[in-house]
C-alpha cells in the first residue's frame, strides 16, 4: 500500500503521460447572466484531458493523448494548438460524420451552468496503435465526462483494464455527475470499479457528494478508500486539499495563490504539477505540493491555459523538496 | 394548373399557417474571418420556419409551430420568443434528452461557412394533435434542413402526406445539401418527391445546382416543372426573383431594397410576405410582389426578425394591387 510519504521511480519510458478523453470548445458568456439570458460568447481551448496534457507540456513532460474530433473548423483550431504546444497526436482521431463537441457555459460568482454538446469525442474508437501508446506511457490519466456515453466509454474501460495490467500509474478524476449518463444513478459503479484500480484520484467535495451521501471530508476520504482508491486528493476549494493514503492520518495542504482572478481548469493544472513531481520521483506529499503550487500560477491568470513559469522555479518559490523525503 | 395570374381563394381556418421544422440559435460570429478563426459569436433567434412564422404573425397571421427543443436554457429562451409573437406552440415538443439546435455562422462577404449541432430537432415525433392542426391550417409550411435527418423526416413526409389529401396548401423550400444528409446524394430523389407535391416551392440558384447539373435559370425553372412542382419562384439574390407556372412565359421581379444591411432570413421574409398574398387572394404575381416587399424591408434591418411595417404599409408603399386581378 502507497504511504503519502513514499516516492515512486516510474520506469523511464518515451511518453510520460498519455490522456484519454476529450478536447473541446469552451464557450463561455461575457454577460454574467442565467444561460438563457447570455447573449455574447467568446470560445476557449477546453477539455480537462487535454488542459492536463497542455499544461504538463509545459511543465517539460512528454504527453499523447487519445481523442476523438471533428472533420471540420472547430477540431482544426483545437488540434493546431495540441500540435503547437508538442503533444503526440499520433491518437488523435478524426471523425468525418460527427463534430468536435461544444460546451456553453455562462460566466458567473456562484456555480456556471452548462450546456453541452457532444459529437466526436463520444465516438472513441478502440485502435491497435492505442495499446502501443499505453506500452510506452509511465502514466495513464482518464477524467469521468468522455466515461458517460458509449461507445468511448468501452473504449475506455478496455484501455483502463490494459494499462492496469501494464503496471501503468491510472490517474482517474472520478466527476459523476448522473445528468450526463444515459443510465442515470446506475454509473456510479463505473466510477466505483475505476477507482478501485486507480493509483490516484482527485474528486472535488461536490464530486464526493454527488457519488456518496452527503458526508464529511474525513468520511469521504474513507469511501474512496473502501471503494478501492490509493492514494485519494480531496479537494477542498479555498481550503485546498486533503491527501490521504487511508492508513495515516490525511495530510492537509493549504491553497498557495495569493489572489483570484479565475479558477477555470485550476483542478488540470493541480493534475499536471501532481503528476510532474510523481515522474521525478518527489514524495506523494510534495508531488500534491507541487500540484497547488502550478494551480496557484493558474488561478493568478484567465484561461485555463494561463502561462506556468518552468518547474524548477516553481518548486524552488514554493519551497517544494525535490531530494530528500518528505516530512509532515 | 395554376397560373401566375391566379388568385387562390384559401377556405377560412383557424390556422393560416402552420409550420413544421427547426428552431435554434445563431451563433455568428463577430470576426469576418474563416470559422476557425472566430474568437467572438452572439446569439440570436433562428430556424428557417421559426422565422417565416415570427415574420408571418407580425403580418398578421394565425400561425402554429409543429417543432422540438430541448430542456435547456436555449431551448427556453426561443420559446420565449415564439409565445411573445403568439405563435400558437401546441405541437412544440420538449425533448428531455436531445439539446436545442445551434448553428455556428462566421460572417462573412462571401459565402459563410456554417457548423451544425443538431439535437433535439430530428427527433420530431408524430402526435395526433399534429394532424389536427394540419386539419385547421390553409398553409403548410416546410423547409428542407429538418428533412435531413430521420426520425424528424419519417414524421415529416407523413405529415406533408396528410396535408395534400386534405387539401391543404403545401409550400416547400427545396433546399438540398448532400453534406447533411447521411444517405448523401440520395437524398435529392426525397426532395423531389415533396417538390411534386408542392403548390409552391422557392430555390435559390445555389438549391438549383445543388439538385441538378449548373444551368440557366430557365432550364432550371423547366427541371423543377418537370418534378411536379405547380409555382416555381426562382431567387437570382441581387437580380430579383423569376416567378413562373411552367405554361406562360416567367414573370421576373426586381429586388425593392435601397440598401442592403444584413440578407439574413431574407429568403424567411419572403415567404411570409408571399403567404400573406396568398391568404388574401392576391394573385400570384402580387404576392410574389409581396414576398420581394416584405424581405426589402427585412434586408435594410439586421437580424432574421428585423422589424416589419404593418401589412397594408406594405402593399400601399411598394404599390402592390390587392383588388384587381394583376397584369403582367
């Protein structure tokens, strides 16, 4: 069992990371209105999947990502900025008969509302070249959206279960939210079941609610680890994050930005910083560090794909310890 | 055969004109540049049908809308709009788990490129009210977007099938494009079935490529009589419209517009125009005259639903005889 104290020495392999899911256009109101009285939209690079493989490119990892776009105007702007920013889209499908999905979202203080529209990304299909990826990837990162409607849902699954036995890392970001599936409340067990083969996951406090009863973070911590989960990062907001290895107490991290000037993709930017220091072998407690610390540097700028000083810089003005083991 | 210079005298209904397709957004963007480009895009009301209706009741029709939205912000925000201009929404569905349609639009001198997310739209369902409306309308209205797609196509068809056995006007706009039909070009033969049934149908040039080989604008009035079509109006955009009954010599008709603002749903003004001429036993030729009158003032406004003056206005000011039988 994973101690939050313990360093990982993931076999050196030609892709760091390699991310399946979705890459999409975020279309986010300038009105902060209710969605029906949004009248003004401005379109954003967006996709959890692929703001993780971005922003750990930058952070100097080498990233593939599996997806799925459209033929058309909107997939040609995403994919010259994955292509852009060097990740290997050797995975990246086109799909001719089904465009690249859009999401709406209203600008707004208290929680957005959405509106989503898929097309591609829920046509994933399982490719020969796919499995010769995960063979080459130290890490394997999956989020819960591209999980809610098949057939990439079975597309997924199979990936998951041959990276697992690949003795590839599983970093799962387990977001069930019952209005996406078309089984309704029936997908939390296949959230359930991928958290139990999952090295690590990061649910927020509302993506806890939304899978248990509503419960307390200590309580919630442990239904992860009952479910199966290893190493569980619950997030806490502006309180920042609990981690927990469910043997020793959890260990709290306190968020690092000073000011707040926009959260969107801050939970991507956490995942990149996170899996930046697990790849050079920092402790499960200091690769979290590391993960507040690169969301610290998104929130302090707009866009989820806010500019990132390089690692070492970051690591050194949030004191992060790269040699020795960490300490409580 | 009807003749151009023929008054139809409609037997009073409930109903003037009852419509059957899509409602949806226009996302345009605000950058005239490739659609890839676009950074900015605005809102508005839009949907073929949905237009000629608005436009009709504000020319004081009786109008009911045969269409489907989702259960979302969007969709609430169109059906809004329709309740406000007292379209009659019996028949409008709500699809609890399709979206409403968007169509994204780049401006544009040229031609502009468009990008499709159809939802709830094709899943138009056959209800028994739906035939009762059809029973209580003069007009049936259709277009050509919302026969693209199956299941709304299989209810259309039926639904234009019960309308020519009762007697029920049928007005059709022909406007086929392989891209979105997923049996491509065979879709033409569907199109020119409808074509045969129609009382009038209005092409563009471009509709007129589309479905046969590049020819005049004679022959292509010839190949649309050939179908079965009864009156042709043939639009030539800046060149007026060619009104023809497949006997008599076709009449042309120039544009009235000064100015030209913004052509969007100038095509939707037309028909409003022309149905209203129709419905108040103008001949053939006036209503016509009407159509190019109604979308005159439509094109020196920006927006689809630019603002219309009252129908006798109208007629007064563009000279349109609504007496006498029209000469040539």
């Amino acid at each position: 069992m994973l101690s939050i104290y313990d360093r990982l020495y993931p076999e050196k392999k030609p892709i760091d990371i390699t991310a399946f899911g979705e890459v999409l256009l975020d279309m986010i109101s300038r009105e902060e209105a209710p969605l029906k009285e949004c009248i003004n939209f401005t379109r954003y690079f967006g996709g959890s999947p692929a703001n993780v493989l971005v922003n750990s490119q930058r952070l100097d990892n080498q990233t593939a990502f599996i997806s799925r776009i459209g033929d058309d105007a909107f997939g040609d702007y995403l994919k010259d900025i994955l292509k852009d920013e060097r990740v290997n889209l050797d995975c990246l499908q086109i799909d001719s008969s089904a465009a690249t999905p859009v999401i709406f979202v209203n600008k707004s203080k208290a929680t957005p509302s959405w509106l989503a529209y898929r097309g591609a990304d829920i046509n994933i299909e399982l490719e020969e070249e796919i499995y010769e990826k995960i063979d080459q990837s130290s890490i394997f990162f999956i989020g819960s959206f591209i999980l809610s409607k098949n057939p990439a849902r079975s597309t997924a699954l199979k990936i998951i279960d041959y990276a697992v036995e690949n003795d590839t890392l599983l970093a799962f970001d387990p977001s069930f939210r019952a209005s996406l599936w078309p089984e309704g409340e029936k997908g939390k067990q296949i959230i359930k079941d991928i958290i139990s083969k999952s090295d690590f996951i990061k649910p927020s406090l509302d993506d806890a609610e939304h899978l248990f009863a509503k419960d307390t973070p200590k309580n919630y911590l442990k239904k992860y680890h009952q479910c199966g989960a290893k190493i569980v990062i619950l997030t806490l907001g502006k309180d920042g994050v609990l981690v927990s290895d469910g043997k020793n107490e959890p260990v709290h991290i306190e968020v690092f930005s000073e000011k707040v000037i926009d959260v969107t993709g801050a939970g991507d930017s956490f995942w990149s910083g996170f899996l930046s220091g697990i790849l050079r072998s920092l402790t499960i407690k200091e690769s979290a560090k590391l993960g507040n610390a690169v969301a610290a540097f998104k929130i302090q700028g707009v866009g989820a794909l806010s500019s990132i000083p390089p690692l070492l810089e970051i690591m050194s003005y949030y004191n992060i310890n790269p040699a020795e083991r960490g300490e409580n």
